[in-house]
C-alpha cells in the first residue's frame, strides 16, 4: 500500500511539472495574440517581426510536454483516470500550439498590409475581437488550474461572440471590397487575420472541452450555437 502511494505521489509531482509547462505555454501564447493585435493596429513591423521569432518557443515548449508526457506515460503506467488527465495536458498544448501559429500568421499579414493604404477601423475592430479571444483562452486556462467546469462551459458560450464578431467584420470587409476594387488586397488579408482570430476562439474552446471531459468524464455534448453560415468565407480563406 506505501509503495503505491508513492508510484502516486511521484506521478503527481510528475504531472504538476508538466502542467506548470502547459501554463507557461499558455502566457506564452497570450502574449503572442497580444502582441499580434497590438502590432496589427500600430502596423509596427518590428512587433510583428517579434512574435514570429517567439513562435519558436512555443512550438519547443509543446514537443517538451508531449516528450515528458510520454515519458511519465511510460514509465509510471497511469491508471484509466490519471491516463486521461496526461493526454488532456497533450492535447491542451497542442491547441495551444496552433493558436500560437495563428497569432504568427496574424504578425507575417501585418509585415504586408503595414505597406498598403489602411482600411479605417480595422485594426480596432480586429484588436476586440483579439481581445475576446485572449479572455476566453485565458479563462479556459483558468477552467483547466481549477478544475471549474462551469467556467470551461461558460468559455464554450462565449464562442458564439467570437463568431458573431468574424461574421460582421466579413461583411464590413466585403462591402470596402466592392465599393473600392483597390481595397481588395488590403481586405482579404485582414479576412484571413479575422479568421485566424475566429479559429483561436475554437482552440480556446476546445481547452475548455478537455477541462469539462476531466471534470465530469463525458464531452460535452454539443449544444452550443454555432455560428451562422457567411457566403464565400470558405472560399476566401481557402479551406
């Protein structure tokens, strides 16, 4: 009986390392949609040039949780319900990782739109929508710390305003596009950075789903309202 719980104490001593790595990841990543909107809005290139050079500490900071994750996988043979908190600390990095890539897309976007003319409001407009994202992310990393699946669920609802966001700033940049065909670059660029925000806002939400499957052992079923359809965003992002 002592020595099984010490196996337990040392894989939870294993596991609190890991997750200290998920919440500086998750700074990290913070700091990078902060940094990107911030960037955007100012069309400061140097900022810009600055979180695409910090997105290679976070892509590093994920493949050290996925090895440490396997590691303690392997060699403390977790039980069914420790197992699934290793991978849930695995896939919330890897969700992570993406919105940090995302926030690096925003920063390259910006080096080119920061040499064409600016399209009133925009920057403001997508620096909101950063912020929304950024609170929800924040939160859903919160959710995770404290095992709130209140919290987790109250991040999957905000989503919805993420949504509602992207779907007016589409139409806004639609309508410059067809007032002014000398708009059309200078938009779609900032359609692709709106929807890099919009994608975020799902990564954010799928942390807050990990934390409520940890919490209550079932995911979420899927209720949440999703956003309305927007003619030609697929095509225009091209997935």
């Amino acid at each position: 009986m002592n020595r099984d719980k010490h196996i337990s104490s040392v894989f939870d001593r294993d596991l609190e390392t890991i997750q200290a790595l998920v919440v500086k990841m998750g700074g990290m990543v913070e700091a990078a949609i902060n940094d990107a909107a911030t960037a955007l809005e100012a069309r400061d290139e140097e900022m810009a040039e600055e979180v695409r050079r910090r997105d290679r500490a976070i892509d590093l900071m994920e493949v050290q949780i996925n090895e440490d994750a396997a590691r303690l996988i392997a060699l403390r043979a977790p039980t069914a319900t420790d197992l699934r908190m290793v991978l849930a600390v695995m896939k919330i990095a890897a969700s992570l990782e993406r919105v940090g890539d995302y926030a690096k897309n925003i920063a390259k976007r910006t080096s080119v739109l920061a040499q064409m003319p600016a399209i009133d409001g925009s920057g403001i407009a997508l620096r909101r929508m950063a912020q929304a994202v950024n609170r929800m992310l924040q939160d859903a990393l919160d959710s995770y710390i404290r095992r709130d699946a209140e919290l987790a669920e109250d991040v999957r609802q905000r989503d919805l305003e993420v949504d509602q966001m992207y779907n007016a700033l589409f139409r806004e940049f639609l309508t410059y596009m067809m007032e002014d065909p000398r708009n059309i670059s200078s938009c779609m660029h900032l359609h692709f950075i709106a929807k890099n925000l919009e994608r975020m806002g799902d990564h954010a939400t799928s942390i807050a789903e990990q934390v409520i499957y940890l919490v209550t052992g079932d995911l979420p079923e899927d209720t949440r309202p999703k956003r309305s359809s927007v003619p030609m965003a697929t095509s225009l992002t091209g997935n």
